[in-house]
C-alpha cells in the first residue's frame, strides 16, 4: 500500500463518529507568516495534516452536548464560557430555528471547540495550519497573490451576519478540497492570539519601536493582505471563554509522515 493511500486511511479512520464531517489531507506545505517572529522567520514549514472540509454543524455539536452534559448550556462552567454560549439554540438539547442542523455551530467557546474535538479523536487546527489551508483559492494552493481572490473574501468580511447561518458544504471547495473557510464563519483556532503578541515588541528587542497606532500593520511583511491581518486582529481580540453570533470551528488531526519524510 502506498504512503498516500496510508494517509488517507487513517484520515477515514479518525472522521469517527460517523455524523461528523470528512477531513481531508492539507500540505505538507509552505506558509508565509504575516507577522514573522523574527526578520528571519519569511517562511514556515508545515507538516501535512488533516482538516475538516467543513465547518462543524449544530447537529455534530447537538451530539457531543448528548453525550457530554458538562457541556450543555446551563451546565457548563463560566470560565468556559459566557452567558450567549449556545444562545441561539431553542434549549440545552433542543436546536429549534435559529439553529438549523446542517448550519455551523457557533456561539462556542475555545474550551467548547477543544473539547468537542478531542471527543472526535482530533484537536483544533494551529493558526499556521488553518492559514496554510485558508490561503489556497479554488484553482491554487497560494492565492495570495490573486487580487480578485483577495476581494472576495473582503467583501465576506464587509457583509453583515445573517441571523440563521446557512447549511454548511455549498460554498466552493478550495484547491485542497476544502470548503468555506472564508465566507460563512470566522473560526477558532488553538493558538487563537499567538500571531500578534509573537510579532510584538517582545520579541524584536525593542520595547518601545511597535508601541504607536498603526505598529500592527507597519510590522507586517506584507501590508497589502488585509484580509489575513484583519483574522489574525480579530483572534488577538478574544479570549477564550469567547462566544460570538459569527465564531464556528472546525477540528484538525495528525497524520502519520510518508517514508520519504521521515
């Protein structure tokens, strides 16, 4: 059997449970930090991996709150979670319409999200993994450098929250197969605030050279991606007992390297 085909059998064998989404391989590959953590730090090496195709749904998160009551609303502990955790649904395990099953959960804590996906057999994906993934548009892996591409996913980022998301999976399946990672929900991940407080004064030896407005985009190595700087403003901007009307998540898992990496 070849390392390829090994891959993605154990990609099958960690989807369980059933419901949930499929996950498919992302890279190994390249990523480009915006923020680098050191003028030397242009490029990152990511291993492959393997990632959700879709967001997680209501009715995914439905079962794991079914199968775990420390997590229902009402029962979970605040330091988890604020008070509009799971807000929009119609009770701690009823959905009811503002929550349509096949609509991404959101509304979750960080604890919430982690949770959920080790209960998967997985764990949520790393920033640099989810930018790796997030940055292929429909035709290249690195979309960076497509202006068009920018502009849509700016023009996402510009519209308002509908108040009853739509069903996961219609969005267009990027280069790796994967779907909406841009234009339905913005996303946890683990290291959800590390981008900017890496790229902070603390860690250039100048305590005061970032202490100005505008520090955050004059550090950029790229100022011209908007779209990726507001992500990464956005994630610096939560904590992790967090829940908001438009934040969802997707789970990551490992996947064992090919004889030719190891």
């Amino acid at each position: 059997m070849s390392s390829r085909a090994i891959t993605l059998l154990f990609v099958a064998l960690v989807a369980a449970p059933a419901a949930a989404a499929p996950r498919v391989v992302i890279g190994p590959g390249t990523y480009r930090p915006l923020f680098p953590t050191s003028p030397g730090e242009t490029e990152v090496a990511v291993a492959a991996f393997a990632l959700d195709a879709t967001p997680v749904t209501n009715a995914d998160f439905l079962a794991f709150a079914r199968a775990n009551p420390a997590w229902r609303r009402g029962r979970i502990k605040t330091v988890r979670a604020d008070r509009d955790y799971l807000g929009h649904w119609a009770g701690p395990l009823e959905l009811g319409p503002r929550a349509p099953a096949a609509a991404p959960v959101v509304r979750v804590s960080w604890f919430a999200a982690k949770a959920y996906c080790a209960w998967r057999g997985g764990r949520l994906p790393t920033e640099r993994e989810w930018e790796l993934a997030a940055q292929a548009s429909a035709t290249a892996r690195d979309g960076t450098d497509d202006p068009a591409w920018e502009e849509r996913v700016l023009a996402w980022y510009a519209a308002p929250t509908p108040t009853v998301l739509p069903a996961v999976g219609q969005g267009e399946a990027n280069a790796w197969g994967v779907r909406e990672l841009h234009g339905l929900v913005w996303e946890w991940v683990y290291d959800f605030g590390a981008a900017l407080v890496a790229s902070d004064d603390r860690g250039r030896g100048d305590a005061d050279r970032a202490k100005y407005c505008g520090a955050g985009a004059a550090l950029a190595r790229d100022p011209g991606q908007y779209a990726t700087f507001m992500r990464l403003a956005f994630r610096s901007s939560l904590q992790a007992r967090y829940t908001t009307a438009n934040l969802g998540f997707r789970c990551a898992a490992d996947v064992p390297p090919t004889r030719k990496e190891r």
